[in-house]
C-alpha cells in the first residue's frame, strides 16, 4: 500500500509539471542570440597539393584567410570559407598537364558560387528539458571549372602552311549542369590568357573572354604553331586557373629536295631526301622497318617508288627524273606520318643557249682546219648547232661520247663545252661521211 501511494505521488507531481510548463514557457522570454555566426560555406573537392598552397579569393582578387579551416583528406581537401557571394579557389603551385586526347580536360581551381536560400531554424521552447537540434547541413554549392579541349590532338602536321595545327577550345562547366542557366552570365567575365613557351605562331593569341558557363559559352583559338622544343607548352592564366598545358604533336616526314627548281623537259635529275623527324625538327630514328610510299603530282618519275627506313635509320633517298615543265608536288606517307615538297620545272634557257653558241663557235672553227673546203660556213654553222643539241641531251642522259659527268653537261658552262667539243667534231664527221658518199665507186 505505501508503495502504491508513493506512485501516486510521483504521478501527480508529473502532472502539476507539465500543466505549469506552458505557462512558465509564456512568461520566459526567449534568449537573445548575440553572437549569430557568419554565414560560411562548407566545400570538399579533389586535392592533391598541401594545404599550405590553397588560395581562397573573393572576385577582387582580395585574399580571405580568416577561418577558412582547411581539413586534408587522402586526395581531397574541405574548408568553411565566411563568405556570403562567390568566391575562387586556387593554389600556388603551378600544375603541368599534358594535352594527349580529344577529351575535356578539367583544370586545377574552380569559382564556388554559395546558395541563396537560407536554411530554417528551427527555435525549441525553453523548459522541455530538449537539447537544441544539431544545425542542419549546408546545401552544396555549385561548383565552376576551368576546361580545355584540343582537337586534333596530337597536333596534325600541314605541309601547306608549313606548321602544326589544333584548335584549343575553353570553357566553364559546373559541377552539376543542371543547376545553371546557359543564358544566364557570370557576376564577372572571366578572362584568359594564354603564352607561349618552346613554340613559335603566327600570330599574337588574344585573351580570351568567358562571359557564362555552358558548351555553347566556350571560346577557341586556332593554333598554327611549329615546337622549337621536345616539350611546347601553354601557359593558362586565368581568373579560375593557372595551369601548363603541354601540346603533343605527331612526327612528320620531311621531304627535301637539293633543289626547289630544276630544269624540265626531262633534261635534269634530282636527289630527294626523306627524313623521318620529331616534331621540333630533330631527326627521329625509326624503331622498326618503315616503308615509304612515293607519290608524284606533275610529269616525273621517282626511282625507286618506295623507301625503307631501317631501324635506328631516320633518312632515305630516291632519284627524280623530270619531265615537262609543269609544277612537280612530290609526296611521301608512312602509316600516319606524311611530308611534301613542291618542285618547279623551268625551261633550260641558260643551257640550251650556252649550247648553242658552243656548237656555233665549234663549226666555225671547222673551217681554220688544214684541208678544210671553203665556202661552207653557213652549212658548218648550222651543222654545229644541229650536233650540239644533240650531243647536249645525250650527255645529259647520261649517254655522251665525251664522258663528261652529267652534273658538270648541265651547267652553262659544261653545255657551252659540250656544244663547242661536238660541234667541231660533228662537222668534221659530216663532212668526211659527205665525202665518202660522193667519191665514185668501181
């Protein structure tokens, strides 16, 4: 029976508790809170430097350093940066990435742009013996990134102009791509601007202006560039990141001839070197048998029509036999690698007139010979410069009965020699085979 009272007791005393709670709720007023804390965004994303180099900046560029409390996690990084508006987060150290597909490149750093709703509160009476509920989370905030793409990557070598090509496209992409309008611009354009390093263009790149987030906001630039280093590089500045982009470019096949004009009309050979090298211009050895096709736009012939690097070979020559007088475009591919040269056929003037005087000069001096019959130098002047001109392609086919060598015949001077040698000769056989045939038989 006591213990039955006892419980009694404890029930009503529960009972006068609770109905005076509201009242005493009513007449306590509720705290004032002082000292409301500064709105703070709270941000975890991928880091692979030390924390001693993040940098976190509002859109002036103005260092915030209070109460950022940066917490290091394997490969990422979470901070509370107190700020109400978009902030930039970079770091000191200059990262070096290399450009080696036709994919989007996320870049180093990005811009946070924080919420704009604030989160409920939720305010308990005071004397519910209820401890106050943890705050709750922070919704997360949008985050911009800084991209690039190149393509073709690597860069294709154009033997038009003489250089390697790419287009570099930049844009600013957000975390979540369905939380920003494409049409809608940034509170700040954000500018980049790109130099150069181990690479020539040419023209002077401008700086690029990104004005909002999105495929269709991206900005490019045409790239026409030759590396003058194993490593050309771009050096990306920007409001969002600083950043090396290194440009990988493709081998090339460089075909020289000795000459970038020859004579035509099949009266010259040429030797044409092809030389397998790296994008900078050094000589690249081939690391297994290569072959080269040959191809030839205008009337020539290559001999042979196809080449073979050896390995630890980079260079391979072929003879080419002119033809006609029109513009020769010689070719040569292996696998990916290609490479042209243009070759202009001119007409042997110099030469053939050079040969001409010769073989004049040669059948006139056929007359100052002892025994010589006068009266016949217009005949021994046009029989010299019929000899010559043949005598003149024959030596430089390679075919003379002088034996002179066929680069010495193609020179003026050497066609000036052959025209005079066989000129004299010529008509001095003439006119002993004119002879025979009128000396009567029986």
């Amino acid at each position: 029976m006591p213990s039955a009272a006892h419980r009694a007791w404890h029930a009503l005393l529960l009972a006068i508790g609770l109905a005076a709670a509201p009242a005493a709720w009513a007449q306590t007023p509720p705290p004032v809170d002082t000292a409301r804390p500064v709105p703070s965004e709270h941000v975890s994303f991928a880091w692979e430097h030390s924390p001693e180099s993040l940098r976190v900046m509002d859109l002036e560029g103005r260092e915030i350093v209070a109460e950022i409390a940066p917490l290091q996690e394997p490969g990422r990084i979470s901070l509370s940066a107190p700020v109400t508006g978009p902030f930039v987060v970079k770091s000191d150290e200059i990262e070096t990435r290399r450009l080696t597909a036709d994919t989007r490149e996320i870049l180093p750093g990005g811009l946070i742009l924080p919420t704009d709703e604030p989160v409920a509160e939720v305010i308990l009476p005071p004397g519910l013996g209820i401890a106050p509920l943890p705050p709750l989370p922070l919704r997360p905030a949008t985050w911009l990134r800084l991209t690039a793409v190149a393509s073709p990557i690597p860069a294709t070598w154009n033997p038009l102009s003489g250089s390697y090509h790419t287009e570099l496209s930049f844009g600013v992409h957000p975390s979540d791509e369905g939380t920003i309008d494409p049409e809608q611009a940034l509170e700040r354009p954000i500018e980049i601007r790109v130099r150069l390093q181990g690479l020539t263009t040419r023209e002077t790149l401008p700086p690029l202006m990104i004005e909002a987030p999105g495929l269709v906001n991206e900005r490019s630039l045409v790239l026409e560039f030759l590396p003058s280093t194993p490593t050309p590089t771009l050096e990306v500045r920007s409001t969002l990141s600083d950043v090396n982009l290194e440009l990988a470019a493709l081998p090339r096949l460089d075909v020289r001839p000795q000459s970038t004009r020859m004579m035509g009309l099949g009266l010259a050979r040429m030797t044409v070197n092809v030389e397998q090298i790296a994008p900078h211009g050094a000589p690249l050895p081939a690391t297994r048998p290569t072959h080269i096709a040959l191809t030839v736009d205008g009337p020539a012939t290559p001999e042979p029509g196809e080449l073979r690097l050896a390995p630890d070979q980079s260079t391979a020559s072929f003879e080419l036999r002119a033809s006609g007088l029109t513009p020769l475009t010689v070719r040569a591919v292996a696998g990916g690698l290609s490479g042209e040269a243009t070759i202009q056929q001119r007409f042997p003037w110099g030469p053939m007139l050079a040969t001409l005087l010769g073989g004049t000069l040669g059948g006139f001096g056929r007359r100052f010979v002892k025994g010589a019959p006068q009266g016949q130098t217009p005949l021994r002047l046009f029989e010299g410069v019929l000899v010559a001109l043949v005598a003149y392609v024959a030596g430089v086919l390679g075919v003379g009965y002088l034996a002179l060598p066929v680069a010495v015949v193609a020179t003026e001077a050497g066609a000036f020699l052959t025209g005079a040698l066989s000129g004299f000769i010529g008509v001095n056989v003439l006119e002993r085979l004119q002879g025979k045939a009128a000396a009567p038989t029986g």
